[in-house]
C-alpha cells in the first residue's frame, strides 16, 4: 500500500511539474512586457485566444497543415502585439496606472465580443488529441510534455536573446533605467515595439500549446488569464526568473494539493499560499523592483 501511495504521489509532483511548464509558457510574455514597457496587460490571455482560434481557423476550415498553422498563429499574434502597443498602449504610456489598467480591460472585451460575433460561443476544436504516455504505473499528458519542453527552450531563447544580443541589452538596460537609456543612443520606442512583439509571440507559442488540450471558445482567457496574473505577481512583476519559480510553485500546489484532496482543493491551496505570501512579501517572491 505504502509503495502505490509512493508510486502515484510521484506521478502527482512529475504532473505537477509538467504543468508548471504550461504555466512559465503562459506568464513569460507578460512578465517580459511589464518589466520593459512597465504595462500590464490584462488583455494578454485574449491574445491567446486569438492565437487558438488562428490555429483552429487555419487547420480545421482552411485545411493549412497544423505544423504550419503553428507558425502563422505565431507570426500573427506577434504582428498583433505590435499593433496593440502602437495604437492602444503607446497613447497611455505616461497615464495613471488605472487608466492603463482601464484601457486594456477594454482590449480585453474588444477581443472577447470579436470572437462572439465572428465565431459564436460554440466550443471549437482543431481535432487532434495526444494520447497519455505510461510509464510503469505512472500516467502522464503529451501534450503537457510537449508544453514542458517548449516551455524550456522558450525561456531558454528568451534568455540568450536578452543577454547574448545587441537588443536584448538594450531591452534590459531600458528596463533598469527608462530616462537615461535615451541619452545614450537607445531608441525607446524601437524597444517598446519590439518586447511587445516578442510578448505577442510568446502569447501566440502558449496558445500552440493550449489548442492541443482544450477546446477553444471566447471566454477561455477567464479560464487561465487570472492564474497567469497571479502567477506574475507572485514571482515578482517583470521578473523573468520569478515567473518561471512562481509558476512551479503553483502547480505544484495544484497537483500534489489535488493528491491529497480533491483538484478544486488544489487551487484552492494555491490562492491561499499566493494571499499570505502577498501579506508576507507584497512586491513578489523574486521582485526585481525595490
């Protein structure tokens, strides 16, 4: 009895640490997108929305080859990203906080009474599901595999751009210092335009990685979008790494939680940790803000 108990809580820590991976895949965009420009963009999971419902559209009405789907679901929602900060953030840049806040909760159901109109409220799917993968006693989801690795090497990328690139210095320096990154030749608004971009890329690679496991509707950016932000928040706004630590943190309160209780008792675990960690440490578990 006490081997089997081992057995399946070890399948619940591995579960949870492939949907950890999901989880880093859905919250880096944003955390890159607060920590240069300093917006949040509560709008963000609709940009996953849109990046799902691209890959539906592509594969399932147009018959485009899922692979090739992928990259142009990719490649439009990055284009998206550009347009929402030219037309929609750029304006509010220097606007109070709330008002930022206000004006990307209007993206956000912009976004969702599109989708209403333009493909109803039916629950769609791209058809393909990935079966489960058995090792010994142990089950495990493909599809959260495949998210786990993608996961890694989009953060894996995503640091050797920031670190490694001409750009990507530029990015972090004007994060570090908005005022005086301009004196030196930097080109804020070339930077702006970029992260958000990159942002919109990422949201289009975690929307890949969600049309695998779920149907796809107007209102699935409720489903995770709040999650994503608390996730951000807990590891610290704008902070890459924190993310990434806050985001396995989570889901293993979700799935070793969900071991022991029920999945509902999970999130619930998890909310909880998230509202004492915010009494204990407001600013994140890894803030890079002081």
């Amino acid at each position: 009895m006490d081997q089997i108990f081992d057995i399946f809580f070890l399948e619940a820590v591995l579960n949870g640490l492939l949907l950890g991976g999901l989880l880093a895949l859905l919250s880096l965009g944003l955390n890159l997108i607060f920590g240069v420009i300093d917006v949040v963009w509560i709008c963000y999971a609709e940009l996953i929305m849109v990046g799902m419902y691209a890959i539906w559209w592509l594969h399932s009405v147009q018959g485009v080859p899922l692979w090739a789907a992928f990259l142009m679901a990719v490649a439009f929602v990055a284009a998206l990203g550009a347009l929402m900060h030219q037309f929609v953030i750029r304006p509010v840049l220097n606007a109070e906080p709330i008002n930022q806040l206000l004006v990307t909760g209007g993206v956000l159901f912009l976004l969702q009474a599109v989708a209403t109109v333009l493909f109803g409220v039916e629950f769609r799917n791209i058809g393909v599901r990935l079966p489960g993968v058995n090792i010994g006693e142990m089950s495990f989801s493909l599809s959260r595999m495949i998210a786990f690795a993608v996961a890694a090497v989009a953060i894996a990328a995503t640091y050797l751009f920031l670190n490694r690139t001409y750009m990507g210095t530029a990015i972090r320096a004007i994060s570090q210092d908005r005022t005086i990154m301009p004196l030196m030749g930097v080109n804020p608004g070339r930077v702006y335009l970029l992260t958000s971009a990159m942002g919109g890329a990422l949201a289009g690679l975690a929307a890949c990685q969600l049309v695998l496991q779920y149907d796809v509707h107007p209102a699935i950016g409720l489903s995770f979008g709040p999650l994503t932000f608390l996730i951000c928040v807990l590891g610290g706004l704008g902070n890459l790494v924190g993310g990434f630590v806050a985001a396995f943190v989570f889901a293993q309160f979700i799935s070793v939680g969900g071991f022991f209780l029920q999945l509902e008792w999970g999130y619930v675990i998890a909310f909880v940790f998230f509202i004492m960690t915010m009494f204990w440490k407001p600013e994140g578990l890894l803030s890079k803000r002081r």
